[in-house]
C-alpha cells in the first residue's frame, strides 16, 4: 500500500493521543516553532450563502484551501484544520512560498467560478506570540491510518480575527489560474441523521487560552455523547449514502476542472468515473489493489466529526433530549464565565473528501452538518 511523504521533523516529533478526552489538557501540546507561519481562508458572507442553500459550496470551498495547499507541498504532511466555512493550516519556512500560492491561486477559483470571496491570510507564529497569544500542537490517532493535528494556545483565533480586520491580506492570484485540486470529492450524499438531530457544537474557552475548568467541561461534553450509541458519530459504519449522479458531481466537477479544460468534458469524465465508483461500492467488487469494502472501513475511522482547534468541535448524531442536555451544560458553563459555546440543529450531515489516492489509508474526510454546521454553530457563538 503506497505511503504518505515522511512529515516534517517537529510533526513526527508530536506525541500521540489515543483518548479524544485528552485534546483539552495543555500539557498534551508543544509550541510551533518560532519561524513557522499560519495560513487561514475563512468564506466571506458565508451566512448569506448558507441562507440562499449554497452550504455545500461553503463546505467544498473551505476544503479546497486544504486541498490546494497539500498538493502544493507534495502531499507531505503538515497540520491543519478544517471549519466548515474556513480552513487554518501551519508550515514551516521552506514551504511557506508554496502554501500561499496555492491559498492565492484557492481564492481567484473560488471567485471566479462561484461568486465567493474566500479571504486568506498568512500570519506569523512569532506575531502571534507578541499579541500575547501561542500555537501549540499535539496529534490524535482518528484511526491507524491518520493522525489530525489539534491546535491549542489561542493563536488561530487571534489570527483569524486579525485577518477579519484586515491584517496579514493575502491577494488573489491572477485571473485564470487555478490551484491543483487533486483529490477533493464530494461524491457521497448527506447522510440523514439516524437518531433525531445533526448537533454541531463549538465550545471556546472564554479566556482565548483554556485551562482546568475548560478542560472538566470539555470531559462532561465527550462523556455525554460516548454515552449514546456509536458514540454519536454522524456517519454509520456503512459509510455515507451512495447515489448517482450524487448531487455534488457539478461542485466537484467545477473545482477540479484545470485551467483550460473544457468544462463539460471535464464533468462527463468525473460522472463516468462516479458511477463505476458506486457500482464498485454498491456491490464491493475490488478492482485491482482497490478494495472497496476496505476503504468505505477506512473512511468512518477518518473522519473528523470531532476536533480541537482553540476549542472544541463536534458533529453529533444525538436524541433531540441529548441533544438539550449538552446545550444546557454549554449554557451552565456560559453563565460561569467558562465558555462561549455556539450550536445548531439540523436533519443531516455531509461529508466532503480528500482522497489523493484510493490505494492509500490515509485519506481524509470532512464532516460537517449539511444545514450550516460549523459555520451556523460560530454565527450562534458570536451572537
């Protein structure tokens, strides 16, 4: 089976969480290095698009950051997090020209082919520092074949708000070109929920920073949700809905198209490609060294319904009863002075895919409600 690149030093250095309850405990985490930088996209408006039922392209457009910026380092590994409507990321100095090409080259695509502003921002670990605020990384072991980087320490929201002010701007690249997104899939159907809500959840510490109290209602929250079947993830050990034609082929079709293609060429070539891949998965025919059944397997394990990035994130498949109990223990901790917390219901979630190749484990897949998720969620934490 074909391996990923070898990670950078500092990554392959980070210990290794095996219980999610761990990601809230600072002692967990090591400090960027001082001469690496973050990136950030973040979709401008995402609240309208969302309103006028484009929350997909949102989704797709906050995965394609990511996307561009790992085919743009080789596939190498390197640390990001994904947002719903948004991307943050970290690199160290040798990569850094690469990554903000491929940030500047997501954000002239995104414009000019959906009418979108997605905002990007490259940021220095060492600013961070100086407004008082850290980077800090430790990586959990989502399963045997891929490790997401959680973030802590307060300085990805500090930079994100920085950028939304303004600062650290980085230009669109020129019209016409176009990140190579090789990879990125939406192919799969919103999964519907299977017990009575898709629960997004965000929970910050109200410090920027965390600490004992953050981290106990941290525990309460994952408690709860272990408590429910499956641990409340929103994509079933069968894997996410299947159909064809699959209702993001367009997206999908028009954020890999290359510079130059032929749009409608490109997309008959992506529909063929998806019915055979369903046909494959309907009736788990490997093919080759491709295993189907295998890599739908691979696929519940690497999802990301739940995250660490200067707070808490989750997709919960819950009870709508459940589903009250973990808002009131937000609420409580609001009213302490422990938390911001932000929520939002919906009937279903959907799952946005980076499979550079089908023959590797490693394959990385977003989840998010299929009605606003995150970025509902933060507009509620905000308000």
């Amino acid at each position: 089976m074909d391996a990923a690149p070898n990670p950078d030093p500092f990554l392959a250095s980070l210990p290794v969480l095996r219980a999610f309850a761990d990601v809230a405990d600072p002692r967990a985490y090591r400090p960027l290095p001082a001469d690496w930088s973050i990136g950030i996209a973040d979709v401008v408006h995402s609240t309208e698009a969302i309103a006028a039922g484009r929350y997909k392209t949102v989704n797709m457009a906050g995965a394609a950051a990511i996307a561009a910026v790992s085919n743009a380092l080789g596939q190498a590994a390197f640390p990001f997090a994904f947002g719903g409507d948004g991307a943050s990321f970290a690199v160290p100095p040798a990569w850094l020209d690469a990554a903000r090409d491929a940030l500047a080259a997501t954000a002239t695509l995104v414009s000019e082919e959906f009418d979108l502003d997605l905002r990007v921002a490259i940021v220095p670990v060492a600013a961070i520092r100086e407004a008082g605020f850290d980077v800090t990384l430790a990586r959990f072991a989502a399963s045997p074949d891929l490790h997401y980087t959680m973030f802590s320490g307060g300085g990805l929201a500090w930079a994100e708000a920085r950028m939304k002010a303004g600062s650290f701007a980085l230009p669109a690249a020129p019209p016409g070109t176009r990140p190579d997104l090789t990879g990125l899939t939406c192919r799969f159907d919103e999964a519907p929920s299977r017990r009575g809500t898709i629960l997004s959840v965000i929970a910050r510490p109200a410090d920027g920073r965390g600490g004992a109290a953050f981290a106990a209602l941290v525990g309460d929250i994952l408690a709860m949700a272990e408590g429910s079947p499956d641990m409340a993830r929103p994509i079933s050990g069968s894997g996410p809905p299947l159909a064809w034609p699959s209702r993001g082929l367009d997206l999908e079709a028009r954020f890999s198209r290359p510079a130059g293609a032929s749009a409608r060429w490109h997309r008959f070539k992506l529909a063929v490609r998806s019915a055979v891949a369903v046909l494959l998965f309907r009736f788990r025919v490997p093919i080759g060294r491709f295993d189907p059944g295998r890599y739908l397997a691979e696929l519940v394990a690497n999802t990301d319904w739940r995250k660490y990035d200067d707070g808490l994130r989750l997709t919960l498949d819950l009870d709508p009863a459940l589903a009250d109990a973990i808002e009131a223990r937000l609420a409580r901790a609001e009213r302490e002075g422990i938390a911001r917390s932000g929520t939002h219901r919906q009937a279903a979630s959907l799952i946005t895919c980076i499979t550079p190749s089908v023959h590797r484990s490693d394959h990385i897949h977003f989840v998010d409600g299929a009605a606003g998720g995150y970025a509902a969620a933060a507009a509620s934490l905000k308000a």
